[in-house]
C-alpha cells in the first residue's frame, strides 16, 4: 500500500449540484426516446460494434437504391430511422463518456485513497485493541464488521 495522496478532492457544493442538475435535466430531455433492457435481452441482441457499424451502414445505402433487391419482409424506412437513432445516440455518448470515464477513475482513486487510509487505521485499531488500549475493542468490533469471514480459526490439529 502507498502513503501517497494522488487526490485531494473537494467539489464546491454549489458545482456539484449544478453538474447534477444539468445532467438530470438532460436524462429528463431523453428520457422519452431511452428504454431499459433486462441483461437476458441485451445478450440476446446483436451487438453494433465498429465493424457491425460499417457494414450496418453500408447495407442501409444499398438498401436505399431503388435497384437493389430486397425481401418483401423488410422494414425498410424503419431500419433507416434505427439506424439515425443510433447514430444520434452514438454522438451523444461520444460526448459525454470522457467525463464518464474520468468520473469514474476520479472516484475510483478517491474512494482507495479513503479506503487504504481507513484500511491503515483499521489495522492499527486491531493491534491498539489486542494491546488493550481503552476504546479500541469497541471501535475495531463496529469496524471489524466489514470483515465478516474473517474470524480467526482455533488450531483444531487438522
């Protein structure tokens, strides 16, 4: 474990609930057009990735020529409007995933840094309590609590 302190954080109050409200408003703006997949469905689909994207694409041109055969069965001013909606959601994610990812790695470090330094005094308070320093034992059994499989078995000559 490092002692060192990558990452003082502390957001004014008034940015953060600025941020959140510009955000919630802007879920609120596409929350009409967004829908929720259970994770059976979502591994069910096929999945658009950058070359499922090209070839999505370019299927869709072809399909737009008036030359081109095509089974009656298709949609075919539907798979049109699917298509844009992905790329207007594609564009909007392209937007705001960068902060995405550095929110997410801002607070992946800040919550190890608080975990490591409370890891630290965690342990500290366990040897403080075995040594018998008064208040100790109750701060390390509340603490100890997040530990709950970790009970030290007695020598059972195995």
């Amino acid at each position: 474990m490092s002692n060192e302190n990558r990452i003082s954080l502390a957001i004014p109050e008034e940015t953060a609930t600025a941020v959140k409200q510009h955000f919630t408003e802007a879920a609120q703006m596409l929350a009409p057009y967004l829908i929720n997949l259970t994770p059976e469905e979502k591994k069910s689909l096929p999945k658009v990735g950058d070359k499922g994207y090209s070839f999505v694409n370019k299927g869709n041109e072809y399909l737009q020529l008036p030359s081109t055969p095509m089974p009656p069965y298709l949609n075919v001013p539907e798979i049109s409007v699917d298509l844009k909606g992905y790329d207007t959601l594609r564009q909007i994610l392209q937007v705001i995933m960068p902060t995405i990812d550095r929110l997410d790695d801002t607070m992946t470090l800040s919550g190890s840094e608080a975990y490591g330094g409370v890891l630290a005094f965690y342990n500290y308070i366990k040897g403080a309590a075995k040594a018998g320093v008064p208040g100790a034992q109750t701060i390390y059994d509340d603490l100890s609590a997040r530990f709950p499989g970790r009970k030290v078995k007695a020598a059972t000559g195995e």
